[in-house]
C-alpha cells in the first residue's frame, strides 16, 4: 500500500517516448500519457481531472454511504434528487440493459452481495435455487427509472451499482477535458479501460498489448489505436470468487443469478470508452455469437473474445480482424467470429 501511495500523483517520462501522470482514483490506478512536449501541459490539467475523478466517485461509489447512489439504495421506493451526472449514467446503463436483453443490469448488486464479490463474506457453498430465484426478481432493472435529475428503484431491497459504466464514463471525461487544453496526443487509462487519440512522441499511435488471461505476465496481440479509440476488457482474472474449487468471475449472470463461467476476456473497441466499457461488461455475460452480434450492430465496435477454456482461443469479430495484430506464438489460435 505504501509503494501504491507514493506513486499516487507522480509524474514520469514513461514508455513509447511519453511522459505520464499517475494517480490513484475509483479504487484503481489512472495514467496520462502524452508525448514529452507537452508534458507542461498536461500537468496544468492534472488539478481540473483530479476534481472531476474525486466528484465522480463521490457521486457514484457504493462504497460511500454519502454518495448519490448509496442514497438512492438506502431510499429504495422513493424519487431520489441526483446530479446530472448520474442521472446521465443511470440512463446510460438502462440503454445497455435493454441492447443487452438483461444480461448488463445496472440493479445487480444484490446479487453481487450475495455472492460475497465486492468485500463481503463468500457463501461457503455455490447458492442454490432457493436462495437465488428472491434475488432474481429483485435485480430487475425494468423497475429502475430516471426522469431529468430524479432515480427511483421502484422496491425496497433494490440497489444500484453503475461499477461497470462508471471507469468508462470517467476516461472519457478526462480525454474530453486533455483535448479542450489542446492535447491531442493523449492516452488515458482508468484500470484497463482507455482511450488514445494522435500518437505517442516516438509514433503516430498508440500501443496495447492484450493480456493472456491465462498467464497475466504475457500478452496475446496488441492493438494500434489512435484517432480517439477506446477499449475495455472484462475478465475474469483480476477479480473472481472461488467455492468448493470451482471459479466465478466478478460479473454475474443477472438472469441465471450464477457468476460467470466459460468466459475468461473480453476485449471491446469502440469510439468512446463508455461503449467500450459497458460492452465489455455485456459482452462477458451474452452468448458469444449473440455478444458478436450485438457489436456487429453498432457503428464503430468490435470484439475480440477468449473462453475459458484450453487450448486457448481468440475469436474475433469482423471489426477487430482488422485492427488485432497476434503474438507470433498466438496466432494459430485466432478463429472468426
Ligand atoms: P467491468 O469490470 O467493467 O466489467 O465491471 C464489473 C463490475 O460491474 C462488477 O464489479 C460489478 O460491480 C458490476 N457488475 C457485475 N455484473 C454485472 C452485470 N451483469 N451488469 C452490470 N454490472 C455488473
Ligand atoms: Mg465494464
């Protein structure tokens, strides 16, 4: 911890010839790259998305029991007064419910609970039936609304949790804010979800390795990204359950109640990172043809997915057969999805 609290808010010349600010926010690391030139500026700006990180989770986080979306779950039943802020990502995540069919659900965090994901107690056995089928119906995010700045979760018992739109939503508002001070080459990273526009000092891109999930000190490919691409992976290998020996990731499956399993990554480009966040999210839990499908639909998406399962797989949407580039020793393992 004290190593992690030292590097929070330090500034570095960092790799492909940049220069990076890093800082600890939303319970994760965020880097900003830029090339050296505009280092100057880029620490300008550090004080302005310092603020707007810190009033994100001070709007979002299920962690404070002073935050907008804590008192929307300890009001359940009522209209709760909220910032446009949130109330502009509640309606966000309503339209990825409904484009998903449910299997992204901004009302899961019962389930999650339950689970023992998010630091409670893990049950000592799988659930059963009888005590996920109650959970079940309280999840149901049809009975979440918005209206201008007011959310109501329309039963006791229900509770919000925008986890899987909210890193997403706070790249974009820090890359938004590097471009009005005149940066456009810039990487921004929240945890695992980024986005890039120009390049770095050294070439006109950006480089990202995708990580094997099977072997987190190796990559499987890498991804040129420039012009404002965002991308996010889900995964199952940074945060998982284990009970009895069998593995869950930290996405549940708000229809079945059960943790995730048969999935190890996914990987969304998209041209914002909220997209990109909230499909990956999605994409984790649907079937992957129907996931392939979903992307496939949208402008500027694509996906890349591995199973959980060996020999390792890497299936990719039209879009992303494009733009992955394999590792040598990975591309046998490439399928078209
Ligand atoms: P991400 O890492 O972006 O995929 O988001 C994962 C987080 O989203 C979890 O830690 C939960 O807080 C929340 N979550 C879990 N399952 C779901 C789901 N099916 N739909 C929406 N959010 C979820
Ligand atoms: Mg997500």
């Amino acid at each position: 911890m004290f190593l992690l609290l030292l590097c929070a808010g330090c500034r570095r010349p960092g790799r492909q010839g940049n220069h990076e600010w890093n800082g600890l926010v939303m319970g994760t690391y965020v880097t900003i790259s830029v090339p050296a030139t505009d280092a100057d500026r880029l620490d300008q700006a550090v004080p302005e998305i310092k603020q707007a990180l810190e009033a994100i989770e001070a709007d979002l986080s299920i962690f404070r029991p002073d935050s907008e979306v804590s008192r929307i779950n300890s009001n359940a039943g009522s209209w709760v007064e909220v910032s446009t802020q949130t109330a502009h990502l509640v309606q966000q995540s309503l339209e990825y419910a409904r484009l998903s069919e449910g299997a992204f659900n901004p009302a899961v965090l019962p389930l999650i609970h339950a689970w023992g994901l998010h630091g409670a107690q893990a049950p000592p056995q799988w659930l059963n039936e009888a005590t996920l089928a109650p959970l079940r119906e309280l999840v149901d995010w049809r009975k979440l609304a918005v209206e201008s700045n007011r959310v109501r979760l329309a039963a006791a018992g229900m509770q919000l949790d925008l986890g899987a739109i909210a890193k997403g939503y706070a790249v974009d508002l820090c890359y938004r804010m590097l471009h009005a001070r005149s940066m456009t080459n810039i990487m921004v990273n929240l945890g695992g979800d980024l986005r890039c526009s120009g390049g770095t000092g050294r070439n006109p891109y950006w480089i990202v390795g995708v990580r094997n999930p099977f072997n987190r000190s190796q990559i499987i490919g890498r991804l040129l990204l420039s012009g404002g691409d965002a991308v996010s992976t889900s995964g199952n290998y940074e945060r998982f359950i284990e009970i009895d020996g069998r593995r869950g990731a930290h996405i549940i499956d708000p229809r079945s109640g059960y943790p995730v399993e048969g999935m190890a990554g996914v990987t969304v480009l998209a041209a914002d990172s909220l997209t990109a966040d909230a499909l990956s999210t999605a994409l984790f839990v649907m079937e992957m043809q129907q996931g392939g499908n979903l992307v496939n639909s949208m402008d500027n998406c694509a996906a890349l997915f591995v199973p959980d399962r060996q020999p390792l797989e890497i299936y990719l949407t039209p879009g992303m057969r494009e733009r992955f580039v394999p590792e040598p020793a990975f591309a046998a393992a490439v399928r078209q999805l």
